[in-house]
C-alpha cells in the first residue's frame, strides 16, 4: 500500500499491515504507475464478473503479460517488492486463464 509520513508528507510503500509489519520501502515513480495499473486491472476485472459482458480473454491476457514484463524482478534488482508484484500478477495470470 502507499502511505505517507505524518511529519513530512512523503510517500512510501508499506504493508497493508503496517505498522505492526515493519515492512516499507522509498516510493519509485514507476513502481508506483505499476502499481496504479495492477489496481485498475483488478478493479476491471471484478467489474467484468460482476457484469454479464466479459471482457475478452486476450485483452485480459495482453494487460497481464504487460504489467509482468514491467514488474519483473530483473528490472528492479534487490527490490523484494518487485518480486512481490510479479508473482502475484502470475499467480492472477494463471487464476484468469483457468
């Protein structure tokens, strides 16, 4: 999740469990655009079930195979966060192809 600091304001990436999980890391501008991506997709999917048109499976397909490439540890060395987001966007990859 994003947060901000209550003394200066800036943001940062923490657990949704924090501060209990001392888990957080400096906000990247581009691990922050990723992010705002896998929640929109994820919000368009749920609005798919929801309704009675689906959206079509390679369009599906074609946004999770973006957002792996983007999240993708290698680019992103040393960042566990990174490696965080690509399995879970595998493991939603798999999930939408079943």
């Amino acid at each position: 999740m994003i947060r901000s600091n209550r003394n200066d304001g800036s943001r940062f990436i923490a657990c949704a469990g924090f501060p209990k999980c001392r888990f957080s890391e400096a906000l990247d501008d581009a691990l922050e655009a990723c992010a705002a991506r896998i929640a929109a997709l994820e919000g368009e999917l749920r609005a798919e079930r929801d309704s009675t048109l689906m959206m079509p499976a390679n369009a599906v397909a074609k946004s999770l195979r973006e957002l792996i490439a983007l999240s993708h540890p290698d680019k992103w060395p040393g960042n566990p966060l990174a490696h965080e987001v690509c399995s879970r966007l595998t493991d939603l990859r798999a999930r939408v192809a079943a």
